[in-house]
C-alpha cells in the first residue's frame, strides 16, 4: 500500500464511527453502562496507588520473590495446606467429571494409549494370531477379538477370537463356555 493509498484509507476511517455511527451513540445519562457510578477524586487516587510498584500481584517482580521456600505455599503440604480434608460437593464432582470426559480428561492420551480398551486390544491382536475358525463355534471365520473375563485383562488367556454371531451373544455363552477365572 503506497503512502497515499494510507492517507485516503486514514481518512475514510476518520468520522466513520462518529456520531450515530458510533456504538455508544445516544448512550449518554441513563444509558450509559457507567451512569450513576460516581468516583471521587480522592477514591481513584487510591486506586491509581494500589496499582502501583510492586505490591501489584500481577507484577513478575512480586511473584519471582515468592517462589519455592518463599512461597506462601512453602511446605504446605497434608494437613497444613489449605485443600487438606477438603470435602467436594456433589455439584463440583459432577462439574469435574463432566469437564475430564473425552479429551477434556487430563489421561485422555494416556488412556487411549496404553490402558484403555483399544490399547489392549491392540496388545493382544498383535500377540494373539488369528484362528482359522471362530474359536466358540468352529464353523465360521472369526471376525474380531473378544474379552472372556470382561476385565479387558493384558492376559493372551483373556481373549478369544470369535465371529461375529458369537460375538453378539458371548457374554452369557462365553461364562458357560469358559471356567470363570476371576471370582467376583
Ligand atoms: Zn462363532
């Protein structure tokens, strides 16, 4: 954009948001959002002054000088610190839960990775070959593996390829089928 191309931009923006054309046009006395909040001289001074140096908590100044042992949290640890025994309501533990779902959850990664279903199954898929034939019925080609226990065990013993008829309805003929081997 060449100089002058600024100049003309500069002064068409000049005026554009004056008078009606201003957002807070009209919004003079009554509609004011600041209308009938009065600061004396004196109350913004004081303001003004606690805002200054570095008793502001927003200053890197202030918070460099309390970190580790000079923390105000130093050694605040079990019974001495302040959220020791603290009870949560029920509203704040459905709150939690509600923002720990899906990939809000702090183990989302984690739990994707290593210790949820699919990690597991992964595991065992790539340890266990696949049979020829569904390992319940022996007719049809097994589709996918399935977990006997229902504990999702990192145990080869745990998981059995079935078709997807078996599948379907392994929970109660998978318990006949198979001695449990976790007492409940
Ligand atoms: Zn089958």
């Amino acid at each position: 954009m060449s100089e002058e191309q600024k100049r003309k931009q500069s002064e068409k923006m000049k005026g554009r948001y004056r008078g009606e054309k201003n957002p807070m046009y009209g919004t003079i006395g009554k509609l004011s959002p600041n209308f009938g909040r009065k600061l004396s001289r004196e109350t913004k001074m004081k303001i003004s002054e606690s805002h200054k140096g570095s008793k502001c908590p927003w200053t890197s100044e202030f918070n460099r000088t309390r970190k580790g042992e000079k923390s105000p949290m130093y050694g605040k640890k079990g019974p001495l610190n302040h959220n020791f025994g603290r009870k949560l309501s029920e509203e704040e533990i459905l709150r939690i839960k509600e923002r720990n779902k899906g990939e809000g959850n702090p183990m989302y990664n984690h739990l994707k990775e290593d210790v949820g279903y699919t990690g597991i199954h992964r595991w065992v898929k790539t340890r266990l070959p696949k049979t020829e034939l569904c390992q319940l019925c022996n007719i049809i080609p097994p589709y996918d593996l399935a977990n006997v226990s229902g504990n999702y065990l990192r145990d080869l013993d745990d998981w059995l390829w079935l078709c997807r008829r078996c599948h379907m309805d392994s929970d109660g003929r998978l318990m006949n089928f198979i001695k449990p081997r976790i007492k409940h």
